[in-house]
C-alpha cells in the first residue's frame, strides 16, 4: 500500500464521518421535534375542544434543492410561538418545560450544529394559533 492510496483511505473516511455526523444530527432533530409534539399536546387537546374534534395535527418536512445548497422546511399547524419565547428558543438551557422534563439543549445544539459546524442558517416563522416553521439551509459541501 503507498502512501498515496493510504491518503485516499482517510479522506474516504473523512466522507463518511460526515455522513455520519449528519445522519446523527437528523436523529437528534427529529427525536426533538417528537419531545416538541408531546410538549404541544396540552394546547392540541384544547384546540381540538375548541374545534368540536376537527382540528387534526400535521407535521410536514419539505426538501428543496437550492443548487449548492439545500433548504428543509419542517412544518407543523400547532399553536405557533409567541415572540417573547421566539426570541430565545436558540439559547442553550432556554425551556419552556416545567422543572425536570428538559435541559433546553434541543434547539440550541441543533442551532450550533447547522450553523457552526455544518456552515447553514436555521429560521423560524410563526403564527400564533396557526403554525411554526423551521427553514434549515445546509451547504452540500463541507465549509472545512
């Protein structure tokens, strides 16, 4: 083996590290957005009784090729978030969770995630009563 196909090897690797990473991170993500939905039961009961039972919950996650990147909205027609929790939801150790149920990590390692290591930007757009919205841009290759 010569030093040049060793070299080959580990950049190999280093791919699929990457891909791995990413993989871990989409795990991560969507774990959150089931602890989020469970924390959004309370107000999705009381919505239903509001509707007479019609309100029916939805979580949708829509990819879009941007060429040298990539944007994924994830959607969902819960209660939205009011501007003074918007604010800091990125922050770390920030919930709204009583005492015990969360560390207020979630969205703040997913920030630092998205945006620090991977080099994208994460939004989100709200209506309260309507909807929340998380618009990820993730660059498809590395900024390293």
């Amino acid at each position: 083996m010569t030093t040049r196909s060793v070299g080959r090897e580990a950049a190999g690797w280093r791919q699929v590290e990457r891909a791995q990473q990413a993989g871990r991170h989409r795990i991560r993500y969507w774990n959150q957005v089931g602890f989020g939905s469970k924390r959004t039961s309370r107000p999705t009961a009381k919505r239903n009784m509001e509707a007479g039972d019609r309100f029916e919950p939805r979580l949708c996650a829509a990819p879009k090729n941007l060429g040298d990147k990539i944007e994924i909205r994830i959607r969902d027609n819960g209660t939205g978030i009011p501007i003074e929790i918007r604010e800091k939801i990125f922050n770390p150790f920030f919930t709204t969770k009583p005492a015990g149920e969360g560390t207020g990590l979630g969205l703040s390692m997913s920030h630092d995630i998205i945006v620090k290591q991977h080099g994208g930007t994460i939004d989100v757009e709200t209506q309260l009563g309507q909807f929340t919205e998380f618009r990820i841009i993730l660059p498809r290759t590395s900024p390293r």
